[in-house]
C-alpha cells in the first residue's frame, strides 16, 4: 500500500494526469453529455465536417441493414480501394483497409486477401454490434483510403499515421503521432504495438517516441531516426482541431487527423474521452499544460463551445 501510494505522489509531482482526475475535472466540468452523441457517431461527424467547411475522407456507403449486404457486389463494383469502419467504434476495432482488388478477391493493407462472403461477413458482424462501444447494433461506412504522405513514407510500415491532438478550452495542449509497424500489423494503434511520438505543439516536430512503453530512437522496421521529425501542414492541423471542439461543443478533446499525400489534413474522428496516453508518448505529465491554459484564460468557466475557436495560441512541448 505504501509503494502505491508512493508512486500516486511521484506521479502527481510530475504532473501526470491520471484516469480519476480526468474524468471528474475535465470531461464532468467541460463536456456536456448531451454532445456526445455527435462525437461517438462517425456519420454525424462527417456531416458536420461538410457544414464548418472541414476536410474528410469521402464516404462511398453507408450501410445499416443486413438486407443491403445482398447487393454488396454491386455496391463496391467501381471502388478498387477503401476502407471499412464502424460508425460507433472505438480504438480502430473492426476497421478493414482494402487497397485494391486481384483475382475476385480483396487485398487488404498487409497484403492477406479476402473474398466477398468474407468481406460480407465481417460487415454483419459490423451491422450485429461486435465493435460498436456499447455492443449495440451498428452501421457500417465503406470510406475513401488515406494516401500516405511522403513525409511518413520511411516511417510508417504498411500503413497510415495519424495524429491526436488535445484541445482543451479551445486551446492545442498536447499532441503525439501515431505510427504504424510490423508488430500493430500495420496500424496506427498504440496498444497492438504501433510507436506513440510526442509532437511538440508550437513547432510540429517530434521530440520523443516509445512503443510499448519503452523509449525508442528509430523505427523498428525501417532504422529511420524518430525524433526531428516534422509534420506536414502542422498549423493547418492545429487549426482543424480547434474548429472541430468549437464545433462539438466540448471542452476537453482528442481529436484525429490524418495527412493525405493529396488533400493535406484530413479529420478522422473526435473523441470526448481521449485516453492518457499521449502523455507516455511525450514524456510528459497533461497537468503543467492545462493549467497553463486555465492560467491564460483566467475564466475557468469559459469552455471552448461557448465562445468563437482563438485563434491559435501554441506553446513549446
């Protein structure tokens, strides 16, 4: 009991944010529950998007019923490359990424293959609630595939980064690039094994990386140093992520983009309970930074859906 203890004290003293703190003094006092909703359902946020003149991945279908899977043929017959996603999953569970098609079968992003009836099945097990966040009956979105950008492509193995960023009160606190490596099975997911890389808010350069929990110099698979990295169109980025919490309407955010070699920053999805991870991936406590924003907007009550998005205010990781 001692040693836990112990470690709750050191951990506060670096300023860690833990999971209780968050909960009750960040997501209770900043995001009201009613806006949720508009978060957890990827179809509602693509909406918004096209409303605040946000970019995002185009969606080719959309589909609700299992009756509509009759005629799934028809329905991918002019997409060579996609992806499938649950409308209200969560931690990329259930997501598939199709980069093109040989043979009548479907090639997914680390080469396996599926047929049709797989692919038919994996979207009723989609529709039957088996990723969705309350294990609820669910849609399926069959969504344009991300183009990876130059900047990652020595970084990135067989799949596609993507960057979370905290807004807090309207303001960018922390933020991490996500990795994807041969361990994650090509995806961007810290807890398969994909590298967490702390980006320093004011500069979008990164300055820290860990996979597993463990500090890392350079990428697994491919050598490539991790640190010094710099990501594209990172004020655009920081920008985007500010619109979208005005927008939501919560005070405490994680927010998902994704840099398309074409279109630049694109929106993924929000989060309204973004986990502490991203504070491992900088090697840093959230603390110092939120209450250096709450410092610099004195009003600890002026929450970012209630006032137009500031413009942005960057400070050094």
């Amino acid at each position: 009991m001692l040693s836990l203890l112990a470690a709750a004290k050191r951990l506060k003293k670096l300023g860690v944010l833990g999971m209780n703190r968050r909960n009750a003094a960040y997501i209770l006092d900043y995001n009201p529950r009613a806006r949720f909703p508009i978060v957890d359902d990827k179809l509602r946020m693509h909406e918004l998007c096209a409303q605040i003149g946000l970019s995002t991945p185009k969606i080719y279908a959309a589909i609700s019923f299992h009756s509509q899977l009759r005629r799934l043929d028809d329905t991918l017959r002019d997409i060579d490359d996609f992806v499938v996603k649950p409308n209200r999953g969560s931690a990329g569970r259930g997501v598939l990424v199709i980069t093109g098609c040989a043979n009548s079968e479907y090639v997914r992003h680390n080469e396996e293959t599926l047929t049709l009836e797989q692919l038919r099945q994996h979207l009723s097990d989609v529709l039957s609630g088996m990723y969705s966040l309350a294990g609820r009956p669910d849609s399926a979105i069959v969504q344009q595939r991300i183009q990876l950008h130059p900047a990652f492509r020595k970084v990135a193995y067989k799949g596609i980064p993507d960057l979370r960023v905290i807004v807090y009160r309207g303001q960018p606190a922390m933020a991490m690039l996500r990795l994807p490596t041969k361990a994650s099975n090509g995806r961007a997911n810290l807890h398969q094994g994909g590298i967490g890389v702390g980006v320093d808010v004011e500069t979008g350069r990164s300055n820290h990386a860990v996979q597993k929990n463990r500090v890392v110099c350079r990428h697994p698979d491919t050598g490539v140093a991790l640190l010094g990295l710099r990501v594209p169109h990172w004020h655009k980025v920081l920008d985007m992520s500010q619109k979208v919490a005005h927008a939501v309407g919560l005070g405490y955010l994680g927010v998902d983009i994704v840099v398309d070699a074409v279109h630049g920053p694109m929106l993924l999805e929000a989060n309204a309970r973004p986990g502490l991870a991203i504070q491992i991936a900088n090697g840093q406590g959230l603390m110092s930074r939120l209450e250096e924003i709450d410092r610099r907007l004195k009003n600890p009550q002026q929450a970012v859906g209630l006032s137009a998005p500031a413009t942005p205010q960057r400070m050094s990781a």
